[in-house]
C-alpha cells in the first residue's frame, strides 16, 4: 500500500474508502481484503493496469521545492535538496529518513551527488559554495568550497571519486579536489548561467548546459574546452545526462518539447532529435542505456534511446508540479524523481518496463482545440502533439490515424458547414485543409501569416476561411480557390486570439490581447462598427449567439462579457471562474453559455438572467476548449491534460438542482486538489485519487473520455460514507 501512503497517513478510514478500491485486482492486499468490505467505490480501468503500486514510496518532509535527487552507488540511501535550505538522507527500505536534515543555513539547495564510495554527499546552492557532508553522521567533511559568486545550480562527483565539479550562475564550471577541497581549475566559456553538469562516465569529460542555448564539452584533466560548443535547440539547455555507455548525451530544455540525443562516437557529434510534446525538465538513462526517462509537467516517461520512441505504457504519474530531478538507483530496479510539489517519489522501474496494458489512442499533448461535426457524427481535435484527429462522437473510438502534416503546435481546428473539410491552425504559421471522407490533406498548406496561429473558422456558407495570429492581423482564405481573398489582410490593435463569423455570415468579429473584439462586414475590408472594448487586456474567446445578436468573450478578466453587437455595450458580466477564460459556447438553443478556465473547470450561465446554474469538475489541468453538440444534449471539453470530455447537460443540470446529493454525485461536483484529495464544499476528503488517474476520472455528468486511458467509478450497493465508513467491514468469521 506505499503507493497509497498519501491518503493512509491523512486518514486511515481511507485504508478502506481509497486504497482498497483502486489497488490492483492481483495484488495480495486486494485479494486478502476487498472480499471483506462492501459500500466502496468500484472502480473499472480501460488502458491502464489497476492502479498496481508502481509507485513504490512517497517521501514527504521538505517544505518547499524538491530541486535534486541521488541515489547512493548501493541504492540503500537516496539525498534530497529542496528550496527549503536542507539535504535530506532517506533510507530506500523503510522510507524514513537516515539521519536528520542536513541545513546549510544559507538558503536553497539546488543540486546533491553522492561519492562513489558512499562515504559523502555534496550539496550546492544559493550559498555560492560547495558544502562536503559525511554521508552517515551529517557533519561537514571539508570547509565550504568558495570560489564562485552566484548560485550553484548543479554539483557532480567524478567518477573515480577524486573531483568534484560545480556549474553556477557566474558562468562557470569549477573542478575541485575532493580530497583537499582546493581548486583544480575554473572552465570559462559560457556567456549566460550554467544550469546542469555531469561527468561522462569514463570521468574524462565534463558537460554543461548553459542559458546561452550550449553545451560545452571540457577535458577534465586540462581543464580545456575539447569542441566546439553543441548547438542544437535554439532554448536555454537546462538539463542534460550521459548514457551509461558513454555513447549518447542527451539535453533538454523547460522551454521546448524537444530533446536531443547527441552521438559521442562521431567528431563533431551527431544529434537526433526526441519530441517529448511537453518540456524536458529533467533526464536520466537506465544503467542498461534501454531507457531515457524525460521529467516533465506531473509526469515521468520512457523513451527508446536507439529509436527515438516512446516506450508503451511507461509513462508514470502522481506528481502535482513540475518533476525537477529523476535518477535510477545502480542496479536499474527503482527509478527516483524530485518535484515541485515538495515531495520525493521512488517508482518501480521494472514494472514500468513491462508496460502490460496498451493505452487507447489518445492525444499525448495538450487538446488546445475541439470541434464537433453538424451532422453529429464526429468530433475533431488539435494539439500540442501537432497532430488533428477524428473521432466517433458516440464511442470515442478514433476514426482514423493522425493527421500529421504540422511542424508546430496545433493551436485551432474548425469543420466545414458541409462536414467535408477540416481546417487546422499551427504554430508553424501554416493553415491546413483536410479531407474528412479521406483525412488526407488537401493541396499545400495556406501560408501568409508571420507568426504563429491561434485561431481558424469557417463561415457559415463555407466560402470564407478565417485565421488570427500573433502577427496582429486577422486573415481571410478562399476556401475554393485555396488561396488569400482578395481583401484583408485585417488588421488589429495586438495579437489576434479568436476569430468568428456570424451565423448569417455577414459580420466575422476578431479579439486580440489589448482587449478589442474587431468587427467587419464579411467579404470585405470594410468595418461594420467601432470595436468593442473589454476592461481586459486580453481576449482569448469570442462566439456569436445563434441569432447573431450577442457576442460572448472570454478573457483574462476570470468572466464571460456578453454584449450587444448593434449597440456595443455589456449585456452581461458572467462570473465564477477563479482563473482566465480561454473558450466560451453558446447552446444551439441559446439559452445557454459555457465557459472553459484555467481554473481547471467549465460552468454553465442560464442567457436570459446571467445566473450560474452548473459546475462541471473532472478535468486535472486548463481547459482550452469547449463547444456544445448540434443537438444541445453534450458540452465538449479539450484540456491540458491530454483528454477530450463529453459531459451530459441534462445531468448536470439535475446534479445541480438536487439539495440532497448521493456520494456518487458528491465526487462528481469534488475539486481535485495537489495531493490527489476529491474535496467536498467544505474541504472534508471524498476520496483520494492515485496520480496516474488525475483527469481520467469518468463520473456523471461526464459521460465519456477520450484519453490514453480512463477509470469509471461506480457504486453496486450504495456508499459507506462520512460518519458510516466504518459499515463498509464486514468482517466474517
């Protein structure tokens, strides 16, 4: 149960309401007890094991960020620095720590690394110096290194154990002696802060990653540069790690979703790119060279050094922030990560390895963009991945492969009035058409913008072709002809967000981020009134009402303004959201409008008096899109947590209305909070929710997701709950 520590250590009813229900169907703590308790949730998984305990220990103690992790050469200790000023020494058998806190008194620690010998752990940080720490009694070995004059970011041992190297925010990399602590030699080169170092594994070289988008090789032993600096992403490198072999070193950076692997065995280098979909926030190789593990935003994966692919069912989630360091123990059995989230986490990486249960196909970027077809058949989704795809509106299933084409992100896509072409909106500044029947793309892609594209739609008789983009201007194709109209482009006071055309096809509005929804006479460069100011000063969403009356926009401001389009003023200021409002929908009908937040929600608002009539909770992350179905009866919802959501309106209006809740509904209307808690109205703990299970939760009003993976959750005889749990025993002699 270590990888339910979490909730068992918060409340130990939980042993029973959240560890029991989702632990693996084969493990022994489900088959000795679950056949003993009755009144607990059921939980049915598809494309994902049983929660199955690859999470081996949680260790919990820092208060602040968790910046470094290192396993001791006999993988019996693990270290630990946080931005809570202390190194923390944890016993890998029991969990607990090995010694008390080690504090330095002088602010952050940034990195730690222990001797081959096991004997000491060095820490580096805010101090400027390198502290030298026995490894079993805590104290100090040596005075503190002095030498640099800005923060250490990364401490490393050679190999052979006789130096110690340190890269800091002056620039430079220093090698010291590990025996005396006296400086070997100050490597000079970079031009901006040294984020990473380590020592190849043949201790003959040092790497660093640099601000200054390089990475410099350095000859340990001359303390000279051996090449040219490697450039390969046009980002700040932040982090880097060798392969086991020697042969690969792999960079990453926290600005890009890419990760190069580059080849040590040619000179210069040769570089292969991995695209990870989400930024590299830290690396580390299996001591087999099989594996390269990408930290990033919540989540750990897998990939196959020699292909460049994503290892099956290898990913690992239950952070709640970034993971800032991960590092296998010596023999390849465990695998530890560091977050933001002030934990320690160690993992099962063989289990990991075996990857038993494919994933569904799903998106493994953010969904930045839904659209839903006028017949009602399909859906079609854009994303972070820079893949468009389709899927069954009824079952989720895809429809067909990728449509791949994209360089960059893919920001927007938008479904002809005809339900035949599809049209995608990239960071690569291109706009592409699609072939629905085929999903095949159509000619070249539509290019003219100068910068990225945020937004793209179809008027309402599909002659017209909008997009709005960072460049300030707002475009119009002709969708026949596949190229520009002969108007535009339109201009706008900033970068344009949303673009939307009236549903009789006479005006096409624009927002931007100063705050202005632009609006023209469609066909022309003609404007159709003065724009409409938000207090904002930034728009992300615009919609047309289905009479063409209103504009709703959604913004920076954490409310949806509707207003009037021929008089130009707020009809309403809807509010409930906590954080800004990047997509907005109107019903079919009109009576309705939804809103989709940074906040992680979507709520619902009655038109005719501006009143909240729903809550819809499920997602994990940003929700960047929403849109409702033909028929009014579905909300749709894409989300920074690589899911697509169908939520039922009827449901969620009855949930809504009810007074007396069941438990059931109780979850469905529960906020997820950082530790994986579902929280009721006043903070009591509904049920805890392993990691790898954020955002694929499926409970009513949701009525299907379209994920990599999802977890329904069910009731078959009703729910011990609150004051009741202790009923769900029923213990028989």
């Amino acid at each position: 149960m270590a990888s339910s520590h979490t909730a068992i250590s918060r409340s130990a009813a939980h042993i029973y309401i959240s560890a029991l229900p989702f632990a693996a169907k084969n493990s022994l703590v489900y088959q000795e007890f679950s056949w003993l308790c009755t009144g607990i949730v059921s939980v049915s998984t598809f494309g994902i094991d049983r929660h199955s305990s690859l999470l081996a220990a949680n260790l919990t103690g820092h208060e602040d960020w968790v910046n470094s992790v290192a396993y001791s050469a006999d993988g019996r200790l693990l270290a630990s620095g946080s931005s809570d000023g202390t190194v923390r020494i944890w016993d890998t058998l029991t969990g607990e720590e090995a010694i008390a806190p080690l504090k330095s008194n002088d602010g952050a620690v940034e990195s730690v690394a222990f001797s081959p010998n096991d004997l000491l752990v060095i820490s580096g940080g805010e101090s400027m110096v390198v502290h030298v720490w026995n490894a079993s009694t805590g104290r100090t070995v040596l005075p503190p290194l002095r030498g640099h004059s800005d923060w250490i970011r990364s401490v490393a041992f050679s190999p052979d154990g006789m130096f110690i190297a340190s890269g800091s925010d002056d620039q430079t990399v220093r090698l010291w002696r590990a025996e005396t602590g006296i400086q070997a030699f100050m490597m000079a080169g970079h031009t901006d802060k040294i984020n990473q170092i380590a020592f190849s594994p043949d201790g003959r070289l040092i790497a660093s990653a640099s601000y200054d988008k390089a990475v410099r090789l350095w000859d340990t032993y001359t303390g000279e540069a051996v090449i040219n600096p490697l450039h390969g992403l046009n980002n700040p490198v932040g982090n880097l790690a060798f392969s086991p072999n020697g042969k690969w070193l792999a960079t990453g950076s926290q600005n890009s979703d890419q990760v190069q692997l580059w080849n040590l065995e040619t000179l210069p280098p040769t570089n292969a790119v991995i695209s990870n979909q989400e930024a590299a926030s830290s690396l580390s190789f299996s001591p087999d060279n099989s594996r390269l593990v990408i930290g990033g935003h919540c989540s750990i994966r897998s990939w196959d050094p020699q292909t460049g692919r994503e290892l099956p069912g290898s990913s690992l989630a239950g952070h709640s922030h970034w993971v800032t360091s991960v590092t296998f123990s010596s023999d390849g059995l465990f695998l530890a990560s560091g977050s933001k989230d002030h934990t320690v986490r160690i993992w099962d990486a063989a289990g990991n390895a075996k990857g038993a249960i494919e994933p569904l196909p799903a998106h493994s970027g953010a969904v930045a963009s839904i659209a839903v077809s006028s017949a009602d058949t399909f859906i079609v989704s854009g994303s972070d991945d820079c893949s468009v795809r389709v899927w069954d509106v009824s079952t989720g299933e895809a429809k067909s492969q990728e449509l791949l084409g994209h360089t960059g992100r893919v920001f927007a896509v938008a479904i002809s009035p005809d339900d035949c072409l599809i049209a995608s909106a990239s960071f690569d500044r291109s706009v592409r058409l699609w072939d629905v029947r085929t999903c095949e793309a159509i000619g070249e892609p539509l290019m003219g913008h100068d910068a990225n594209i945020n937004t793209v739609n179809f008027s309402p008789d599909g002659r017209w072709l909008a997009s709005g983009s960072d460049d300030w201007t707002t475009r119009v194709w002709d969708v026949a002809a596949r190229k520009a109209a002969p108007f535009g482009p339109l201009g706008c006071k900033m970068n344009v967000i949303a673009v939307a055309f009236s549903p009789d096809g006479r005006l096409l509005a624009a927002g931007d981020l100063d705050g202005w929804i632009h609006l023209w006479q469609s066909g022309t460069n003609e404007q159709a009134r003065a724009p409409l100011h938000a207090n904002s000063h930034s728009i992300y969403c615009i919609t047309f009402s289905p009479d063409g009356k209103q504009i709703a926009s959604g913004g920076i401001e954490l409310a949806v303004h509707v207003w009037d389009v021929v008089a130009g003023h707020r009809i309403f200021e809807l509010k409930g959201h906590n954080q800004a409002v990047r997509s907005v929908a109107y019903s079919p009908d009109g009576l309705y409008i939804v809103g989709a937040s940074f906040d992680h929600t979507l709520r619902l608002w009655n038109t005719t008096d501006g009143t909240i009539i729903a809550t819809l909770f499920g997602h994990s992350s940003s929700v960047r899109s929403v849109a409702f179905t033909p028929d009014g009866r579905s909300i749709l919802s894409g989300a920074n947590d690589n899911t697509i959501h169908v939520w039922d309106v009827e449901a969620a209006l009855a949930i809504q209305s009810q007074t007396e809740l069941s438990p059931l509904e109780r979850l469905s209307s529960a906020i997820l909070d950082y530790d994986g808690w579902l929280l009721g109205e006043s903070g009591e703990l509904l049920l805890w929710v392993p990691g790898d299970y954020h955002g694929h939760i499926q409970l009513s009003p949701c009525s299907m997701i379209i994920a990599s993976h999802r977890v329904v959750l069910g009731a078959d005889d009703g729910l011990h709950w609150g004051e009741d749990w202790t009923a769900c025993w029923r213990h028989r002699g």
